[in-house]
C-alpha cells in the first residue's frame, strides 16, 4: 500500500508505537518484507527514553550482548555501554536504516477504524491521525511510574522523586539522609551514585532479593545455553518466572562497602517524622526519598478489547484477540530477555512474520 497524507490524515499497512529496541527492530524486519510503514515516537529521536534515564546508568550486558539486528555496535564488544552511549547507538541505528520515523507524536488513542475502510487509527497528541491495517505497540513496560501508597505519609519536608526523575546527585535537596527505595538494579546504582558524593544514604533493599555475577563468563554460558531464550510457555519458563528478579552481586558488594551506606531492609512504611520503616531498622528523618521501585502499566489509550482489568495487555507471544495488533518489548512477552537490548530482535523477528503470515 503506497503511503500519503491527506487531510483525514496518514494511511500506511503498519504503524509501530515507539522507537526504543523493540519498536526499532520491528521496523527493520517491517523493512526487509518491504512493507509500508511509521515508526512513533513521543520524543525528539529514536531512543530518546533511555537519555532520560540517569547519568551513571550502564547497560547490564555487553556490547557483543546487546546489538540490534544488522547493526553491530561501534563500541568495543567487551565494554558495557554506557546511557548516552546506548542513545546514541539507537538513534544510529534507525539513522542507518533510515526508517519513516515521526518523532514528537505521542500515541493517544487506539481504536478500531470505522467501516467500511477496516483496520486500525492511531491518534496523537500532536493531531495526528493514522489509518494501518496493523499497529505493533512497543511502549515498552516503563511507562507510569510506581510508588507506595503509603509514600503520602511523609512530611512535606522530605523531597521525593522516582527514579524515573532523577539524574545525578546534585538534584536531591538539602544535606541530609537520602533513602533509596527498592530492590532492583537500578536502585543499587542510584545509591552507589550518592554514596560516592559522601551523603549518607539509607538503603531499603529487600535482603532475600538474589545476587549474580555480571562479567563476560555468564554472558557466554547465558547465551550459549539459551537460558535467556527460553518461553515462558514451558515449565522451565515458568519456572524461571515464578524467581525473584537477581540483581547486580558485584553492585551490591560494592554499595555495601561505602560506610555512609546504611541497609534498613525492605522499606514497609513511611512516618509522619521523615522516617522510613525498614524490616531491619528505622531510618533517621531524611531530606529527600528516590522510589527505585518500578512502574505500572498505562494502556488506558487503547480502546481495543485486548487489555486486561489489570492494566495488563493479553497477548499470546505478544499477538493479540485484535487482528493485526501486536505487542513487543514488554516483560517476559516471550522470555527474560524479552525486554532487554538482546532479546528485541528474537520478539521482533517472530512477531512481524506472524503479522504478515510468512514463515
């Protein structure tokens, strides 16, 4: 189908809803079956959610690890790109293929188009109307951030901010105790990164939460086995589902060896004095809170029968009830590394050539 624009808006076979990796690799297996399609962005250039993210954020695998399909990274295979490095790599990558990419069009809507046309429009915030026969969503699972209801108990004192907002050190108030809250990666990093400026920081980090080695070894053993590939749909899958998400043990050993880091435990209330509860120990009464503890899905833009009560999508594999609607990029969609660098184009790959009804 030719693409045009005309006043009722863009009619082209596929839209694809977001340019981070998942929504990149579609577009070029999308480019390789030499159909017709649109990448959207809500931003000003493919990958632009990871320069968002915090300075110090590196990937947790390595360049080799982490490519695109068709495209190798330019950095050195062994090194662990850095976020402005992983930016820069993604905006080249969709430079390299030169895919129809239409940044600042944040989806708002979408909804089965009206008959007799058939297919799908996709509404923008910009006013922007498009009209495919199929729409892949890869938003990503980062989209709204979460935090505990009880955050609300704090004073108005203690500055918060997600983790979502913050970006180095310095944008934290005051000179007081900061709590890190959460039990991920990126909480480990964020603390280490205020700890290294000599504030004293409170880490409320669930103790059970399991550690790994991250080094060159394990990327090898985790690709030659495939472990990371394996579907959700088998018993190993779900196996692997059912364990807590591992974190960074080189990370951890090194928070834990700055003295002004003090663990509490998990974090299970706030008090009106400031103060975290952990289920270790009370933290003193802090100058500000970074809530490292995830996001929730936000779909309440598509008005299709394809979204659980939840918030969740339903999708088998990342293909929906809805007839030419796909989903990439989320957790475990198929398998761990669904969500991750190395595992879009696997998604992608499979995801297009069911789309398309090829093999």
């Amino acid at each position: 189908m030719a693409d045009f624009t005309t006043p009722a808006g863009i009619t082209t076979d596929t839209v694809v809803i977001g340019a981070g990796q998942a929504g990149l690799a579609a577009a070029y297996y999308l480019q390789q079956a030499h159909i017709d399609f649109r990448v959207l962005d809500a931003g000003p250039t493919a990958g632009a959610a990871w320069g968002s993210r915090y300075d110090s954020l590196r990937l947790f695998s390595p360049a080799w690890a982490s490519g695109l399909p068709g495209y190798a990274w330019p950095t050195p295979p062994l090194h662990y790109p850095t976020r402005d490095e992983t930016t820069a790599y993604l905006r080249a990558y969709a430079a390299h293929f030169g895919f129809p990419l239409d940044v600042q069009q944040r989806a708002t809507r979408l909804a089965a188009a009206p008959s007799p046309a058939g297919g799908y429009v996709v509404q923008t915030a910009a006013g922007r109307t498009y009209h495919a026969r199929r729409v892949i969503v890869a938003t990503g699972p980062y989209t709204t951030p979460r935090v505990p209801e009880w955050a609300a108990t704090l004073p108005p004192t203690v500055a918060q901010l997600h983790s979502s907002a913050y970006q180095r050190p310095a944008q934290l108030p005051g000179s007081g105790p900061v709590a890190v809250v959460g039990s991920g990666n990126s909480a480990l990093q964020i603390a280490a990164d205020i700890a290294a400026t000599g504030r004293a920081v409170v880490v409320a980090f669930n103790e059970k939460t399991p550690a790994m080695p991250n080094n060159q070894f394990m990327w090898a053993f985790l690709t030659a086995t495939r472990l990371l590939r394996v579907t959700r749909h088998t018993p190993l899958g779900r196996l692997m589902m059912d364990q807590p998400e591992p974190v960074v043990s080189g990370d951890l050993a090194r928070l834990r060896r700055f003295a002004n880091a003090t663990f509490i435990g998990r974090a299970t209330a706030a008090l009106p004095t400031g103060a975290l509860q952990g289920q270790r120990a009370t933290s003193p009464p802090l100058a500000a809170v970074v809530w490292a503890t995830g996001y929730r899905p936000d779909y309440a833009w598509v008005d299709l029968p394809i979204i659980s009560p939840d918030g969740q999508p339903r999708h088998h594999q990342g293909l929906t009830a809805a007839p030419g609607v796909a989903f990439l990029g989320l957790d475990w969609l198929n398998s761990r590394n669904s969500a991750l660098l190395n595992g879009a184009g696997a998604d992608a790959r499979r995801v297009v050539a069911a789309l398309l009804g090829t093999p």
